[in-house]
C-alpha cells in the first residue's frame, strides 16, 4: 500500500496536538467506513481499491472538518478542566467592578447641603430676577410707595 499523506496535511509538526487529534480523528472514520465495508461485502478483508478510495475522497475541506472537530475536543477538554475556575475569576471580577462602581457613583452623588445650596441660589436668583423686572418697569417704587404709606 501507498503512503496517503494523510498525516503530513493534517500534522505540521511533532507539537501539532490539534492537527495529531484531527489524523485521529481521521483514523477513526477510516476505521469506521472499513467495518462497515467489512460488513456491506459479508468478508473479513476489505479491499485495497476501496479503501484507496476513502483515501482519495479526503478534500481539503474533509480534512478541515476534523481539525475542526479536534478544536471542538480541545474546547470541551479546557470548558471540563478550566471552566469553573474561569466562572469564579468571572465572578470575582464582576464583584470587583460593582464595588468600584458603587463607590464611584457614591463619590459623584451630590450630598445634602449641595441641595441645599442650589435651592438658596434659586431662590437668590429668583428674587434679583423679579427686583430688576419690578425696577426696569418703574414698578418697584410705586411698590415702596405704596408700603410705607
């Protein structure tokens, strides 16, 4: 039999775990599809040209979905081994931001006597406003006047 190649356009080199996973990944549907050839033709032996063309049938995109299907592996391997860790640090963080938050927001509320202040300068205001509206229309001495009558 001849060598497929298989491997080297799956594996880059000795630490591509992801592209090792996916050549089993590999291995396991030729695995697969032998049996069931076994199987479909009643014998214990398959033969060459029909495994030869399983080989042949591997696309580039067949291959690209079992580097996908190690990735989805790989995914589930760190969600099992490093999720609840990361759910915690999450957690924390989040904790972290609303204690900040709280205090910000606490720093930036106006306090009593602001309110008590901004009232007093209306009130201010309001009172200049109305004297030069009274003193420009002539009728503040008319008011006088008229009180200390």
């Amino acid at each position: 039999m001849e060598h497929s190649g298989i491997y080297e356009r799956l594996v880059s080199d000795d630490h591509d775990f992801l592209g090792q996973a996916a050549y089993s990944i590999y291995k396991a549907r030729k695995r697969e599809f032998i049996i069931s050839k076994q199987i479909g033709l009643g014998t214990a032996r398959v033969p060459e040209e029909v495994i030869n063309e399983f080989i042949k049938a591997q696309t580039d995109r067949t291959l690209d979905l079992y580097r996908n299907q190690a990735e989805g592996l790989f995914r589930e391997f760190l969600d099992a081994s490093y999720g609840k860790e990361i759910t915690k640090e999450k957690q924390s963080l989040n904790q972290e931001y609303s204690r900040r938050y709280e205090k910000l927001a606490d720093s930036v509320k106006p306090s009593f006597w602001y309110g008590v202040l901004q009232s007093m300068t209306a009130s201010f205001l309001f009172l200049l406003a109305g004297y030069i509206l009274l003193k420009m229309s002539g009728s503040w001495d008319i008011l006088l006047n008229n009180l200390f009558r």
